[in-house]
C-alpha cells in the first residue's frame, strides 16, 4: 500500500503541493491522478510544488513533474518548483527542467 505523500494548501489563487518522500514509478500514477484532480476543482493563478521534504526522485518523477508543467501551460497557470534539496536539484538541472521550469528556494 502506497502511503499518502502528498499534502494541499491553498492561500490565495496559488495551490501549493508539498510532496514527501518520493516520486518514482511505484506512487507517480496515483500522484498524477491526485494532482490533477486537485488542479481541475478549482482554477488557480499559479501552482508550486514544494520539494523540500522529496528525497528522491527517479525518471519517471521527472516525466511526472514536467507533464503537470505541460498541462498548467496550457490552462494558462504559472507552475513553479521550491526548496528542492542539494541532491534533488541537481537531478533536476541534469534532466534541464530548470530550463523550462522555474526553481526557487524560498527559505
């Protein structure tokens, strides 16, 4: 059984996402299928993905993390990372989403 990682906050048109633990392709589909339902109940303004308690992430996260960009592209919402730690950045600057993606460490 896959425990719960995910955690919703919502302040002011922006919905913040706080991901825990992981994301690999053993909890990235139920991930997915919570995220977007999230984002399709309510139009937001902007969504930030809060890595700061991810400790790791595989290829399948990345594919994760660059299709929600993708889909809030298209709706027109702004999609930012925060507070990813030292390893998790450096995964995703390998994987270039810091090009597309903007990352922030906001604290």
């Amino acid at each position: 059984m896959i425990k719960d990682n995910l955690v919703f906050a919502f302040e002011k048109g922006t919905l913040r996402i706080f991901i825990i633990g992981e994301i690999n392709h053993h909890n990235v589909a139920e991930m997915r299928e919570k995220i977007d339902k999230k984002i399709r109940e309510s139009s937001f303004e902007k969504v930030v993905l809060d890595l700061s308690k991810l400790k790791f992430v595989d290829s399948s996260g990345m594919g994760f993390i660059i299709g929600r960009n993708r889909a809030l592209q298209e709706m027109g919402t702004e999609f930012v990372i925060e507070n990813p730690n030292t390893d998790v950045l450096k995964l995703l600057k390998c994987a270039g989403v810091d090009r597309i993606i903007k990352i922030v460490d906001s604290k």
